[in-house]
C-alpha cells in the first residue's frame, strides 16, 4: 500500500522526516568486496580483468575478444530501423546543441593595481565512459555521457560495458557508433572502474570517470575519487510530482511510473492539493501496473518508495519539494514558473502539464545524469564542465607588485612565513 501524508495529520512532520531520510540504496554491504577488487586490478591489471569478467559476465576475454571492433559498432548501426536510429540521431544532436551553450569562456584583464589576471579552460586528456550492461542498458545514458566530453573537446574517450557471455546490447553499440566512440572494452563491474583509473597494460588511465552503473560501480567511483574525478555517486532513481486536480491522472500516473520502473528501490512522490485526484491518481498506477512488461519491478518501487502527498496549497508543498531535493521535478500546474521560482533543490525540472520528465530522458537536450539521494542540494547534472578544469594566470610589472605587495609580505610575516615574505619583499627593494 503506497504511504499516504496529509500536512494537516498531527503526525505529518515526523511521517515526512522519515520519508526524506529513507535509506533506499541497495542492501549489501558491497564496500569491502570493491576495495579487494580495486587493489587486486591495480597489482594485477589485465589478468584480474580476465578473471573477474569469467567469474561474472561468464566469458573469456582473450577468445570474445577485449575490445569491440569498429566494425561492430558500424554493423550495429546499420541494422537499425529507420525510425530508432532517426531517433538516436535526434537525440544526438540535441543533446550536443544544449552542451555547446555550455562551454565556458577564458578570461583576461587588468584590474585597478595594474595586475594582470584571468582564467583558461582546458579540457581533461582522457574520459572514461561506463554503460551498464545488466538491467539498465541504456543508448540514451551514453549519448547524455559521452557528448558532454566531445563538446569539452576530449581527445580521449575510453568506454567500459559488461558483456554477459559476450553479448552487447546492439542499440549501445548503435549509439556509441554516432557518437564516435572508438576504444570499447568488454569489461564491466567496479574491475572496469578500477582498469580506468589505474590503468592496465591494454587499457591506458583516464582522468574522468562518468556513468551509471549498480552498487559495487557507484562504490568503486567513489574510493577511486582523487584518484579520478567523477561525475557523482549516483543512488536510485526518483521523481517528485507537483499537481493540481486539473491534470489528467493517467498522465500523472504514468509519469510516476517512469521512474519506478528503473528498480525496486526508485522513489516516486505526487504532491496534491487535491484529495480527490490524489485518489485518481492512486487508481490510475494501479491499473497502468498491470499494463507494464516491468510490472514487477514497478510494483515493488511505488509499494515500497512511492508517496502521495495531500497539502493545503501549493506554498505549503514548495518547502518541503526542497527538503527532498529530488532528482526530477515536474510541475505540472497552471503557472509552472510561479511555483519554479521557489525551487532551490532539485537536479531538473519539468515545467508545465505537457512536459513529462521521460522527455528529458532522451531528446529533449539536457542531461539526464542528475544527483540523487537528496544530492541536488550541494550538485548539479552532468555538464561539459565535468570534462573540464581552470587554470588561473595572473602578471604583475614593476608598479603592480608595488601596489599590492606590501601587503602580502604583512600577511606573510603575520602568519609566520618568512620565505614568503621575502619572495615578495626582495622586488619592492
């Protein structure tokens, strides 16, 4: 039975307290097995690779082959209907034209003392690309991954996918195809993480890693953090809906079920000011769940995770949208930027009664890769500046370092560091 809040019920403020801090990451304790499968790929490169993908995906690598052919991925283009690969192709280049707008832009100046001074962006030498290959295999998260990293202008990008006994999907590799993927490695699990910050003899090290993937991958980008960057550590699925009694329910309930559908442990939560509706809506996921191949796991998620949420108004439900940070927000309400105006945490937003969040998930142009777990409050969705870093500059002559040295060298003897000082002091002589 989905849980049921009221804002009025003297108990709402703990129900909601529980339900923003709901633990609904998976269950095992996956860490200590990541951290032996970390060092033993760092001390035994490709053999540890070998063996774990044998023990795993149930192949071996040295007869599949390590890495997949361009001519793999070109045959899996062209097999392709018309429509679905017209249809990743729209995808593409939407998503690059959202990126490009994207790019940051150098800077250079001189300021009042006479200081040259400014900032230039480069791109990382090399990305590393994780595609799932078990329950989530999904074309759209490599195109929303790997065209970021392009429009940065990596030069390098390296992609990493799970073959289970040697297979791969053919719509990834459709995809990886259009996005001019060249270097493709069948290996997958936080071994493949591992071999992408280490580096193995086949495999060279990256500098970013990116990309979904289940416990034991989240849990390798996040003890591999430092010495790779990553895009996030990325939780389960989850969408907040905002509504009023003037949408259609089906609609509404479909939109929730998109993201229970990822897996039993996704979150989805309507907020009403509408009781009626709110049982509508209820009505409406019931009978859709019976219509899902993915019933199953659908199911599970809105009995487990899933909310409804009854408030007066929508000025009361806006603070408590925040509190939950969710990953997607829809706005489904007469005046969608009245209400977006008050959203301070979330990882995208979805304005107005015809904009589903499933568009977002592939043609619409921006990222679909968003913080979860309450993230949203402190990050943002994956974004050219990922494959990016700054690197500042500054130039003084004669009369700037007059200007504005004396100073420095106070604060250097301030804080007891005398050779500092002296760095300084020694051109003010």
């Amino acid at each position: 039975m989905t849980q049921r809040l009221t804002t009025t019920a003297p108990d709402f403020a703990a129900a909601f307290t529980d339900l923003v801090d709901a633990r609904r990451e998976a269950d095992e304790d996956v860490s200590r097995d990541v951290t032996a499968i970390l060092k033993a790929v760092r001390a035994n490169g490709d053999a540890a690779l070998a063996d774990y993908t044998q023990r795993f995906d149930h192949h071996d690598l040295n007869v599949t082959g390590w890495a997949v052919t361009a001519a793999e991925t070109r045959a899996a283009l062209d097999t392709l209907s018309t429509p679905l690969r017209d249809a990743l192709e729209l995808a593409a280049a939407r998503i690059t034209a959202y990126h490009e707008k994207q790019r940051p832009v150098d800077s250079d100046g001189v300021d009042s003392a006479g200081v040259r001074l400014g900032a230039r962006w480069s791109a990382v030498d090399a990305a590393g690309l994780y595609v799932p290959g078990g329950r989530a295999a999904y074309p759209s998260s490599l195109l929303m991954n790997v065209i970021p990293a392009k429009v940065a202008g990596v030069q390098r990008i390296a992609m990493v996918t799970p073959t289970p006994n040697g297979e791969i999907n053919p719509l990834v590799l459709a995809a990886a195809q259009i996005a001019g993927i060249e270097e493709i490695w069948r290996v997958g699990g936080a071994q493949a993480v591992a071999a992408l910050a280490y580096g193995t003899d086949r495999i060279a090290p990256v500098d970013v890693i990116t990309g979904p993937g289940n416990a034991w991958v989240a849990e390798a980008k996040r003890q591999l953090y430092g010495v790779v960057g990553i895009d996030m550590v990325a939780g389960p699925s989850e969408i907040v809906v905002v509504a009023d009694g003037r949408n259609n329910p089906d609609w509404i309930a479909a939109d929730l079920l998109s993201q229970s559908e990822h897996d039993p442990t996704s979150q989805s939560i309507l907020f009403t000011d509408d009781a009626a509706f709110a049982d509508a809506v209820d009505r409406a996921v019931d009978g859709r769940l019976g219509q899902l191949a993915t019933e199953k796991v659908a199911r599970a998620s809105w009995a487990a995770n899933g909310a409804i949420i009854i408030v007066r108004d929508f000025d009361e439900a806006m603070p408590l949208v925040n509190r939950l940070a969710a990953e997607h927000l829809e706005l489904a309400v007469d005046d969608p930027d009245a209400l977006f105006a008050k959203v301070r945490h979330a990882g995208s937003v979805f304005l107005g009664r015809m904009t589903p969040e499933a568009v977002g998930d592939y043609v619409a142009g921006p990222n679909h890769v968003l913080p979860t777990g309450r993230r949203a409050r402190f990050s943002s969705g994956l974004s050219v500046l990922d494959f990016m870093k700054r690197t500042s500059f500054l130039s003084l002559n004669d009369a700037a370092i007059r200007a504005i040295g004396p100073a420095a060298v106070a604060l250097a003897q301030a804080e007891g560091l005398p050779a500092h000082a002296a760095s300084v002091s020694l051109r003010l002589t």
